[in-house]
C-alpha cells in the first residue's frame, strides 16, 4: 500500500523530469538547426575573397580561413558541415560580405559557385605586359599564357600568326573565373572581337579590299600613332592616303616593334632590315604590332577625308598635319628646335642641382 502510494507521487514527477529533457533537446536542437540557416551564423564585415586553388576539404577550409584571421566556431561549423553534407569545396574564387548562415556560406563553395574576376586590357601594350597583367588577376601564370599565345597547334587552330591573335586581343574588361585556363581566357576574348567586329564592319572592310587582320593591323599603328582620342580618324586618313599612292608607311611604331622597344628612334634605327620596317618595305607590315581598341579599329575603318601625307608631334602631345613634303619640314624644324630647348632646360636644371648639391656638402 506504501509502495503503490510512492508510485503515485514519483510517477507525475518523473513524467514532468522526461518531458522538460525532451524540450531542453528540442530547445538545443532547434537553436543549433535554426543556425544551419540563420543568416548571421558567419559575418564578413567587409570584402572579403576566399581562393581556393584545389578542390578542398572542411579542415583545409578552416585552415584558410584562421591564417585569413576570419573568427568562426570551428566545431559548429564541423557539426553543420556533417548535418548539411557539404564537406567538399570545389576549387575557385568566392567573395563573402555581410552575413552568412553555414548553409548558405558552405553550400556556395561545395557547389563551386564562384565569383568572376574583372580582367583589364588594355590598349597598345606589349605582349609581356599583357600576360603579366591578366595572370596577376587569374589562376594560372604568364609563361603558360605567353606558350599558348605561341603554341602552333591553337594558332593553326584559329588560323592565325601570333601576332594577328594578340592584335585581337580587345582592350576590354572581362568577366572570367579565377580558375580558367589560358585557353577558356583567349577563346573568350576572341569571342568578345569577333562580337564586336559587326556584320557592318566586315562589309566595310571588304569594300575597302582589306581582311579582318589587314584592318586590325594598320588600327595597331594607329594606336601606336595617336595619342589623342581625336586624331585617330586623321591619322587614319593619313595612311590610307600613303597607302592608296603607292608610298611607303614610314611608321616610327612599326620600327619600334621591330627594335623591340618603345623610345626615341635615331637615325640608324631607320635602316634595320625587319619585315616590320615600313621605312624599308612598302605596304602593311606581316601582321599587328598591338592590340587595338575598338575605336581605333572603328577610326580605320572610317577614316578622315583628307589630303594629309605627313605629320610630325607637336609639344602639345598631338601631332601637326601637313601635305606637302615642305610643309613637313617646316613643321619637323619647329619641333626640333623645341626638343633642343628642352634638352638644354634640363640640362640646366641638372646643372643648378648639381652646384646645389656640392654648396650644401
């Protein structure tokens, strides 16, 4: 009877003991399921880009991200990682700002949802420089880019000498991902000129008698040429008038790439026996020199209407135009005689810093 009263009183106790364990586990397992999805389990107060050059596991992306100094609770992380299944990140480049639940934070690298990277080309560079450049921003190296950009089987792939694919290489920005290969890159940025050679274009081209490379390549020296934006279609006009009387070019930049430097060409530099020496050879030079902008392309395409054979640079940093030969040497005088001056200012001022120097020992 004593045994069945005890019953009675312990049997609602352990009945209230079960049920308020019951909701502590629920009240810990929703607090835990409700950060699987809370939007503020992770929090990037600012930019930040998580590279992943291989295809990683959890520990080596939290290894990442302490080196990277970004605070996290790694044994939650652990649990949500086991419970969401995303244990595996594909490689690649991902940016995080603001905040973040587990699932969204660990879901978007497991399933390779990457960030592109903005790429910058720009106009009138050189080779090197252009590899240089655009393997800063991406995965892969310059060398490998500079090998594909040689590599005769992508050339007669595309039909093209190195030189006509690198002058279509259009100064843009591009968005690309991190992890694609120097080949995905080029053919993107092949794609994106043939986008913007329009069907008008080409039927320009082919009523002026010129292919899509011969355009490209005199626009490669306009580049070169023209320091302002204006006088693109002026220098343009210019050569095509050289070119339609049987002159040659006498294009300074086209001595220059066959040098292999840009500088203040000598007299003897004039004479190199180079396919690209327009001062030697007549004609368009084998292939581009750079790589053109669109609006260069555009200004050869549709050049000034003139009677200009020559132009020399004027201090202002343009160029004076001019049509007959006397008239060039006029012009080419005047801007001698400024250069003179400016050598000799220099020098002076050389000359005063110097005295200055040695008052001051």
């Amino acid at each position: 009877m004593n045994i069945q009263r005890q019953f009675a009183v312990t049997k609602p106790e352990f009945i209230t003991t079960i049920l308020l364990f019951v909701l502590i586990a629920v009240m810990v397992l929703s607090s835990r399921l409700i950060r699987l999805t809370s939007g503020s389990s992770l929090v990037f107060e600012e930019q930040t880009e998580i590279l992943l050059p291989e295809n990683s596991g959890l520990p080596d992306l939290q290894q990442y991200l302490e080196s990277e100094g970004i605070g996290f609770d790694k044994t939650e992380m652990e649990w949500a990682a086991r419970i969401l299944g995303w244990r595996k990140m594909q490689r690649g480049r991902y940016v995080f700002e603001g905040e973040y639940s587990y699932n969204g934070f660990l879901s978007k690298m497991a399933r390779g949802i990457q960030d592109p990277v903005s790429v910058v080309i720009l106009p009138g560079i050189t080779t090197d420089r252009f590899t240089q450049a655009t393997a800063e921003n991406l995965h892969f190296d310059s060398d490998s880019l500079l090998a594909l950009m040689n590599d005769s089987t992508f050339l007669a792939e595309k039909d093209l000498s190195k030189e006509e694919l690198f002058g279509r290489m259009l100064p843009e920005t591009y968005l690309i991902y991190w992890t694609s290969s120097p080949k995905e890159f080029l053919n993107k940025v092949l794609r994106e000129f043939d986008n913007a050679f329009t069907q008008e274009y080409h039927e320009q081209a082919e009523e002026m008698d010129m292919s899509i490379d011969e355009v490209v390549t005199l626009a490669s020296i306009v580049e070169w040429e023209a320091k302002n934006q204006d006088e693109k279609p002026i220098i343009s006009g210019l050569y095509w008038n050289r070119l339609n009387r049987g002159m040659r070019l006498q294009a300074d930049p086209t001595v220059n790439f066959a040098l292999g430097e840009r500088r203040r060409l000598l007299f003897e530099d004039y004479q190199i026996d180079h396919p690209y020496n327009t001062y030697m050879n007549r004609g368009l030079p084998p292939g581009p020199i750079t790589n053109p902008s669109l609006s260069t392309i555009e200004a050869t395409l549709y050049p000034e209407d003139h009677d200009y054979l020559y132009m020399v640079a004027n201090p202002e940093g343009g160029h004076v135009f001019t049509r007959t030969f006397s008239e060039h040497q006029a012009e080419s005088e005047k801007w001698r005689r400024w250069l003179r001056e400016q050598y000799r200012i220099k020098r002076q001022r050389e000359a005063e810093q110097q005295a200055n120097e040695q008052e001051t020992r």
